[in-house]
C-alpha cells in the first residue's frame, strides 16, 4: 500500500530528524526538517510549534512568520493566519506590498 510506504517514510524521516536534534539541540535546521514534516503528516500543531520556536529564537527573520501564517491557515484558523500576517506585515510596513 502506497500510502502505508509513505506514511513510514516521513515516520522515519521524523526519527532521523529528532535523532540529530538530540545531538545538536539549538539546531535550527532540525526544526524546520521537523516542522515539514509533521505539517506533511496533517501534525499542524507540531509544526507550528517547531516554527513558533524558530520565530522565537529569531524574530526578525520574516520567513517563519510566513510559515506560521501557512499552517495556521492549513489549520483551519484563519483568525491566527490574519493575526501573524498583519504581525509581519507591521513587521516590514516597508515592504508590505510584497505579503
């Protein structure tokens, strides 16, 4: 069953990921690897924990602010997606026309 095969891959791509984030816990790539995948995985609540984290660590970098606002909105929570665009939008009023 394809989807079976599929659903072990990212299981496994996820055990890889957490296995390098127990060695270098600060690992920012690990949180991203790990936040694409639980948001493959329908896991939104993860992933956005994951990305909430990197937005923490570095709130000037405008990217995990898009992201959020993504899986909030694949979350089905448009009030959060609104509430995080209009952040980043506030963020880099300088470059709004681009969000």
């Amino acid at each position: 069953n394809a989807g079976g095969e599929a659903g072990e891959i990212w299981n496994e791509a996820r055990r890889d990921v957490e296995k390098a984030m127990d060695l270098k816990p600060n690992l920012a790539e690990g949180y991203r690897l790990r936040a694409i995948i639980s948001s493959r995985q329908k896991r939104y609540d993860e992933a956005i924990q994951d990305i909430t984290e990197l937005a923490r660590n570095n709130p000037q970098e405008p990217l995990w602010l898009i992201q959020l606002a993504t899986l909030y909105q694949l979350d089905d929570r448009p009030g959060m997606a609104i509430k995080i665009a209009d952040q980043l939008i506030r963020m880099r009023a300088a470059e709004s026309r681009a969000y």
